[in-house]
C-alpha cells in the first residue's frame, strides 16, 4: 500500500521523506561521458583532410621549361602511345584533368625517372600552356587510379607500362586537342 503524501511537491523535493525515514527521491548514479565516437569522429576528419590535400598536392611538382628546350638523347627510345585527356572534380569542386598514356622502352637501358614537358595549344597553334613534370606510372587503378614515381617501377629494356600526368589547373586558351609530350630527361641505372 502506497503511503499517504500531503502534495506533489514532497515527491519532487530531494529533502522528502517516507514515513519511515527513507528518501522519496532516488538520486541518479553519476556516469562519465564517452569520448570515444568524438574522437573515432575527429580521426576521421583529419584523415580525409590530410588525403584532400595529398590528392591535390599530386599535381604541385610542376615547373615552367622553354619550348624549345634540348630532348633528352635517349628520348627517341621511349614511344608514348593511346594518349587520353579526361577531367575530374576534387573535393574542393575544381577540375582537375588527367592526361593518360602508354610507355615503352625500346632502348637497352633500364630507366628509372623521366621528366616531360607538355605543351597545351590554342586554336592557333601557339602554346596556351607549358608544364615540365616527372612521368609517373600507375600503380593500380581499382578502387581509384594510384600513380608512383618511374623509380619504385624501373622500366627495363623492352617493358612498358600505363601512366597518368595530372594537372589542377589547364589554360582556358588550350584548344581542347591532346597536348604534345616531350621527354626532357631520362635517368637510368
């Protein structure tokens, strides 16, 4: 049987009292806040800010060479093939265009760096954009296309492989065409 309470007002104040002397109200155990999802969470944006800016960073390595700038001698043993322009956007929502191809090595070196120069033409044929760069190779292209340096995958005499140029910015001059591809220098072991 539930004891007599003269008002609602003994329940909600912590003094109250039972008739027997017990406390009417029953205070909460005191719990500690889990920090873990908060830190699980701010892990994970570091994370993808440090990859946004390793993605974008991607395409920072290039420089400006003359035109008209001496090959490399053993360029003419290197065939660049299946040239293909495509664009993205990055995370940021800029564009970001890629220039893929196919390399082979029909000299009798192995080679271990290439640096190329790429020349993006207007309409006109004048260059609207000159960008001197190291080939990089792909490395794997599923979940995403990953691309390394020609050093961690030497090409040897008679090999070949794919490999992705990029560029985070492209002239709005550039008449649209695949942009000529010049070898600059070549390292070999």
């Amino acid at each position: 049987m539930a004891p007599d309470l003269e008002s609602v007002d003994q329940i909600r104040d912590p003094d109250a009292r039972h008739p027997d002397g017990t406390s009417l109200v029953v205070a909460a155990p005191r719990s500690e806040r889990n920090w873990m999802p908060l830190a699980i969470a701010l892990g994970l944006v570091v994370v993808v800010v440090l990859a946004g800016f390793l993605m974008t960073g991607r395409g920072k390595q290039s420089t400006v060479t003359a035109i008209n700038a001496p090959v490399d001698p053993y360029a003419s043993n290197l065939a660049f093939t299946n040239l293909a322009m495509s664009e993205s956007s990055n995370l940021a929502g800029s564009k970001v265009t890629y220039l893929d191809g196919h390399v082979i090595n029909h000299g009798n070196r192995t080679v271990s760096g290439i640096t190329v120069q790429v020349l993006f033409r207007n309409y006109v044929r004048e260059v609207a954009q000159n960008e001197t760069m190291p080939l990089t190779l792909i490395r794997m292209r599923e979940p995403y296309v990953d691309t390394e340096p020609v050093s961690m995958a030497p090409l040897k005499p008679g090999s070949d492989h794919d490999f992705r140029l990029i560029f985070d910015n492209v002239s709005a001059d550039w008449a649209g065409a695949t942009p000529e591809v010049r070898v600059l220098r070549v390292q070999s072991k």
